[in-house]
C-alpha cells in the first residue's frame, strides 16, 4: 500500500477504479470526477468527491530508472539501488486514482529482460523479475522500459565533449555522431530495431500474466532541446550531437508507440508535453537534470518536476479512457 505525504506538483485527488474489461459504470462515474480535476486546477493538492469503491483497486508499476526516479525525495524499498520513490510518477498516479494496493517493482537500470529475469541493481543488489508483481486480478499495470536496451544514458555521455573543436574523439571534441553512424548504417537506430521485439514480446507477458487489467506503456521525456541547438558549455555536447540525440529519442519512442499499438496496449506520449524542458532550461523550466542534484533527481534523469507533469499525463489518459 503506498503512503506518505502528498508529493508537490499537480496531483489529482480523487478516488477510481480502473479496468480494461470491467471499467464501464465504475470509470465512467470516475473518469466525471477526475475530468473536473483535470479541467479546473493544478495545484499541490487538489481535492473533490470520491465515488464509492467496489472492492480492492490493484496498480502495478514496472519499469526502469525513469519510472522508479532514484534521488528523488521520499526514497522508500529495497533494494534501495533500485532507487523507487514515493513521489515518483506512478506513485502520484496511485494516489490520484485512490489505488487499495500499489505495487511498485520498477528498478534503475532495468531492460526488458528483466521483467522475467532476475537483475542486478545498480550498486550490485540482487531484485526479483518484475513479472513477479503481475496477478490475475491486477486491474492497472504502468510500464516504462527500452532505453536501457537502446543504451540511452551511455550513448548520451559519450557525446560528451570537453573541447568545441575536433582533437580527438569525445570528451576531445570529435562528434559522437561519428561514433555511431557509418555511412547509411546508424548504430543506434539499429539498437532501437532490436529492441523492438523485447518490448513487444513485454507487453503480451503483462497481458498474459494481467488479462484483466488496462495495460499503458509510457514513452520517454525530452532530455536535450527539441530544436537541435545545444548550450555548449553549460552542456558540453555539440550541437551536431544534439541533433542527433534528439532524433535518437524520438526514433525511440515512435518505435515504443509502434509497439503499444501492436499488442493493443496505450501509450502515453511523455517526450511532447516536455519540448522546452530539457537540459538546457533553467530551472525551474528545466525537467532532466544535468550533473546536479538540485531539484532532486539523478544526472541526466528526469527531476520531481517532469514526475509530476508525467503523472499528468498518466492521470488523463486514465481519465480519457481506452
């Protein structure tokens, strides 16, 4: 069960059952509920009528660290390396629909394989495959995966450049582009390729592990500015890099949408409500953090800031409804 005080940020405060197949008059008395939240305010705390409930309401997080949100305040569960949070997004999404039980099994530095498979955490603690939280009778389950299978977070520090001008390969002012691209063949396209049907083949477990429950995959927030055009020093990557990365995550997450469609799942489009957010923001427009701390959040990560705008987005698609 979660618990704790509410997290900043826009968080809606309602009570909802949600449910693929046995939605109908539960949702819709909700979805009433949470669409006047939505519609009216965001604001810290955001009250209104709870419509009754109808038995135990189960959610189940999965996920990697962009999911689980390590540094972020209100760190909770072990192992703690796996970094979750009680004002991660889906912690917020628990709270905005009034979830009886909320399982939380995502962990930092998580791929597709170890929904299945055990994984090794961040600083070496061993955790159960996240399938492990999956019911019959769950009726939510959340997931973010696929950048740990694409190799994002590598690929984006070794496009760190210390110097504008080309000494030699990066951090000595060589584009990473040309680490990663060789003539028509791009290295990282070709990982997204393959991590297509690692996502895929993650959905249909969930749906066969969960078949009751509404499933929703969600995508990946901006890290670097939409328009291609770096801030060199401030985030020392060339701009040439910055293009690149940027058409990197929207590859991504076009093929994560292509995935969702496929198996029937939704997806939750995060990278669009957060154009204008990224690294080179200040704060605090700025949702990714770069090498600091402050607002909470890991480098190069999403802060409490995109948690609650993700949380949003979660909370109206629930609200929209399949």
């Amino acid at each position: 069960m979660i618990a704790g005080p509410r997290p900043g940020g826009c968080v809606f405060d309602t009570r909802g059952q949600v449910d693929r197949r046995r939605s109908g008059r539960r949702f819709a008395s909700v979805a009433l509920v949470l669409a006047a939240a939505v519609v009216g305010a965001c604001s810290p705390s955001v009250s209104g009528p709870r419509p009754g409930a109808e038995g135990p309401f189960r959610y189940v997080s999965l996920g990697d660290s962009y999911v689980s949100g390590p540094l972020l305040p209100e760190p909770y569960g072990e192992p703690i390396d796996c970094g979750r949070s009680r004002t991660n997004w889906p912690a917020q999404v628990a709270r905005a629909i009034d979830a009886r039980q909320f399982i939380d099994a995502s962990c930092g530095s998580a791929k597709s394989i170890h929904m299945t498979e055990e994984q090794r955490a961040p600083l070496g603690s061993k955790t159960r495959p996240q399938f492990e939280a999956l019911t019959p009778d769950t009726d939510l389950v959340t997931i973010g995966v696929g950048g740990n299978d694409v190799g994002f977070d590598g690929l984006a520090k070794g496009c760190v450049n210390l110097l504008p001008f080309p000494l030699g390969d990066a951090p000595w002012g060589r584009p990473c582009i040309q680490k990663n691209v060789f003539g028509s063949w791009d290295k990282t396209s070709w990982k997204i390729e393959q991590a297509r049907p690692k996502v895929t083949a993650v959905l249909a477990g969930i749906i066969e592990r969960a078949p009751a429950a509404r499933v929703i995959l969600v995508g990946y927030p901006v890290a670097f500015p939409d328009s291609g055009v770096g801030c060199w020093p401030q985030v020392p990557i060339l701009d040439v890099d910055v293009k690149y990365l940027r058409d990197k995550y929207r590859e991504m997450n076009q093929m994560l949408a292509d995935a969702a469609q496929s198996q029937g799942v939704e997806f939750v489009d995060a990278y669009t409500p957060s154009i204008g957010h990224d690294v080179c923001q200040p704060y605090p427009n700025a949702w990714v953090n770069t090498i600091n701390l402050d607002p909470p959040g890991l480098p190069l990560h999403p802060n409490i800031y995109s948690h609650n705008r993700t949380a949003q987005a979660v909370t109206a698609a629930i609200v929209a409804g399949p």
